[in-house]
C-alpha cells in the first residue's frame, strides 16, 4: 500500500483497497539542543523506521532516500540523470513528526503548469518546453527551534522640532519658512522575547530563501511519525545537522529581535540601535514536511520550482523574454513621445 494524498488514506494501487493512519501528534515534543549534537539524537532513533538507500546527486548534493527496491533515475530537485548511490550507512536523527501530503500529484502538476504561462515578460513557449512530467513529491527536513532570549539595546532616538528660518530666494525675496530639524538623544533598555518553531531546511537540494516564499507550512497538521507516511514517496536525508541548522535560525532570530526593538525605539526615528542578546532554553524537532519538487532547462539553464505540499503554494523562477522587453520599453516610448508632443501643443 502506499499513501494517497488525496484521500490521506493508505491505498493498494491494485485493488484500491484502503486503510486509516492514525494523526496522533502526542509524540511531538521539544528535544534538548545539546542532546541533538549527538548524531544518535536525543532518543536514540535512527533512520526513517524502514529500509531504504541513499543517493547522492553529483550535480547539486541532494542526497535523497527512496525505497530499497526503487531506481532512482532522476533528482527531484535539479532533474539530473547523473546519480550514484552513497556508500554510507544513514545515521540520522529520526524524525519526530511528518506532515502527510494533502496535494496530489494531478494537482501539483495543474498549479506547475498554469504558472509557467503566467507572465507577459516570460518566453511564451515556457510551458510547451518544459518537461511537466518531471515534477515529484519529496518529504523535505526541516529542523524547528525555540529560544527564550533576553536583550540590552541602545540607540539614538530623533525628536523632531522646528525652527523659523529666514532667507532671500532667488529673486531677491525675504522667505521665512519653518525648518525641520533633530534632537538626538541616547536611550537604551530591556526586551524579552521568546522563539517558537523557527523553521530552518535541513535540504541541500532547496535553499532557504527559496522555501520561504513557499511559507507557510501549516505546522498543526504535523503528525508523529510514521514511516506508511512515506511509501510510495521519496524523502530527503538532511544534509543540514542540528549545530548548522540553529546557525541559520541563530540569524533569523536575531534579524526579528532587530526588527521588534526598532519598533519600540521612542522618539520620531532613530539611528545606531545596536542590540546584545542571550539566548537560552534552546530546543529542536526534526519534522519531515511535504514539498512537490520541478526542475526544468530553459536555453541551458536550470530553473527550479517548488510547491508546496500542504497548501499549494508555488513559487519558483523563470526566464524573462528579451524580445518582449525591448518591445514594451518600445511601446513606452512612442506613447511618452505622442504625449509630448500632445501637451507641447
């Protein structure tokens, strides 16, 4: 049997038999950050729970798990051909919840297909040449990772006032007009914030930024795992660790603390915040998340596409068509022209 995401059901692809998985999410829970730098993980728990090989793409490092008796002929994420198996045992830390893919792959395919013919600036054959066929589902790893935090800040804080200015204008003219002008003065404080399921990929194949525009991932709908979960389905094994993995989320929390203490700053604006903060309490989950991966080659050039597996999002990049830039730039300047010579009668 493998699992249906359209039904979220276990289905026999013979018969069309199907079987309830439970959606516990009671075994779900935050592991310590230091008993996850152990490469056996906090419980002990290896692996995806059933028997897998690992392969590694020579093209962009995607190392990528599939069933024992699956060829994998293709990488889901840069659709080269070259793949070897790698020679190593997996060690990784089994993941503590899955969420189940709820976009099929018939739909995955409409929503890859309508967005390639999105877009007057793109090449109009964009859809016809892209191979369409090469689009899969892959349970993606992300780590999650929560941190009380405290923060010393201190800034400038700018207070506007006025002052009457007179002066002679070109033509000899007396002006008087008021004139802005800022008053700095040092201020500083105390913020406590705390983090909750910072995601950070744990993928070699998709880079962060570009998950991102696929946010949100609805967490909630995470369940404990299972390995059902993934027959029938590949998954990528992380090739992100715990330490590198709360490198990244280290920077995002710190990039919103920023943001946050800017925001309580008093005065009408600032200059010079500078913010020391102390994390602790740290905690991580490794959950498997579902993402349909495309790759396609437009005039030499990979493209990659992805979407996501929950929601349906889909964000990705295209080429632009010089053709249809140069005669849009073009038609602007006829119409900036004919309106010159217009309004200059």
């Amino acid at each position: 049997m493998n699992y249906d995401a359209a039904t979220a059901q276990m289905l026999c692809p013979s018969c069309g038999d199907t079987r309830d998985l439970p959606k516990d999410n009671d075994l779900i829970v935050e592991n310590s950050f230091s008993d996850g730098l152990a490469v056996e993980g906090p419980t002990g728990l290896t692996g995806f729970g059933v028997e897998t090989h690992e392969y590694t793409c020579k093209n962009c490092g995607a190392i990528t798990s599939t069933s024992a008796s699956e060829p994998v002929l293709v990488c889901g994420f840069c659709s080269s051909e070259a793949l070897n198996e790698a020679a190593f045992e997996t060690r990784v830390i089994q993941p503590a919840g899955v969420m189940p893919f709820a976009v099929e792959n018939r739909q995955a395919l409409q929503t890859y297909k309508d967005w390639l013919g999105k877009g007057w600036f793109h090449p109009s054959n964009l859809a016809t040449l892209a191979r369409l066929d090469r689009i899969h589902g892959i349970y993606i790893p992300f780590w999650t990772y929560d941190a009380s935090t405290d923060s010393q800040w201190t800034a400038e804080a700018g207070y506007f006032y006025y002052e009457t200015v007179t002066r002679t204008d070109s033509e000899g003219n007396t002006v008087t007009e008021q004139v802005q002008r800022i008053r700095w003065v040092p201020v500083s404080g105390f913020f406590q914030h705390a983090f909750d399921d910072v995601l950070v990929i744990g993928s070699k194949g998709i880079q962060q930024h570009m998950v991102e525009r696929v946010y949100p991932f609805p967490l909630e709908k995470t369940v404990n795992y299972n390995s059902q979960f993934m027959a029938g389905w590949k998954a990528e094994v992380y090739g992100l660790d715990v330490q590198k993995g709360f490198d990244i989320a280290d920077g995002i929390m710190d990039s919103q603390l920023h943001s946050l203490i800017s925001g309580i700053v008093p005065g009408d604006t600032q200059r010079f915040l500078s913010v020391n903060t102390h994390k602790y309490d740290l905690t991580f989950k490794h959950l498997l998340l579902p993402v349909w991966v495309a790759a396609y080659v437009y005039n030499g050039k990979t493209y990659q596409v992805l979407v996501n597996g929950s929601t349906g999002k889909i964000a990705g990049d295209k080429p632009y068509s010089t053709i249809k830039i140069v005669f849009a730039v073009l038609i602007g300047i006829i119409i900036a022209v004919i309106l010159y010579l217009l309004f200059s009668k």
